[in-house]
C-alpha cells in the first residue's frame, strides 16, 4: 500500500522550532520528487518548499526562505522540513506530496501534479 505519513506538528511559541517528518511505505523516496505544502483556514494551499527527484533543484516560499529547510534521509525513507523561526502566519495544516516526475508544478511547487498525499499535521505559532 502506497502511503505518505506526516508527523511532527504541534504548539510551538513564535521564534520556536519544529521538525515535520514525511514517512513513505510502499515505495522508496529516494527518486521522487517531494513537496510540503500548507494550507490555513480560508486560504488556498501553498507550496512551501520542494525538492526534484535528483535534488538538483529546491524551492522556497519567499515567506519561508532562510528559515525553512528542507532534505533528505533515504535510509530512513524520509524527508523532513526543518522549521525555524517560527511565525504566527506559520499556523496551517501541512501536507508532504509526492511525485516520480519532474515538471513545472515540482519546480514551482505547485499544487498539481503530485502522485501521493500525506493526510497532513497541524502546526500551530503561537504564544
């Protein structure tokens, strides 16, 4: 079965750190391309940051640049999106997405295009 789980979302106090981990099972991550994307309550989804299948290319949000990162553990078969900095505007649901093609929609990380979908976690910035 074919399955993307996120994990790691939680409280955090602005200026606070979170580390979102994106676990695959029935296939392995490492030729993929990954997406983490958010959405909030009322808003459109958007791509956060993403990463091609060779991790030739990586995009950022520009609300997010500096403060977020995003890699790789292909023996875990996992990608993470190291958050820091932490902002109130922060506060969504994100989702890890998953595809084995690279396109315009990997490279701009946008919403289409994508295989697989995690069910998401919350991340909440606040004091």
């Amino acid at each position: 079965q074919v399955q993307l789980v996120e994990s790691g979302g939680g409280l955090v106090q602005p200026g606070g750190s979170l580390r979102l981990s994106c676990a695959a099972s029935g296939f392995t991550l490492d030729s993929y391309a990954i997406g983490w994307f958010r959405q909030a309550p009322g808003k459109e989804r958007e791509g956060v940051s993403c990463i091609s299948t060779d991790n030739s290319r990586t995009y950022y949000a520009g609300s997010v640049q500096g403060r977020f990162t995003i890699s790789r553990d292909n023996a875990k078969n996992r990608v993470y999106l190291q958050m820091n900095s932490l902002k109130p505007e922060d506060t969504a649901a994100y989702y890890c997405a998953a595809t084995n093609r690279d396109s315009i929609g990997t490279h701009r990380c946008l919403s289409r295009g994508w295989d697989y979908w995690g069910q998401g976690t919350q991340v909440t910035v606040s004091s």
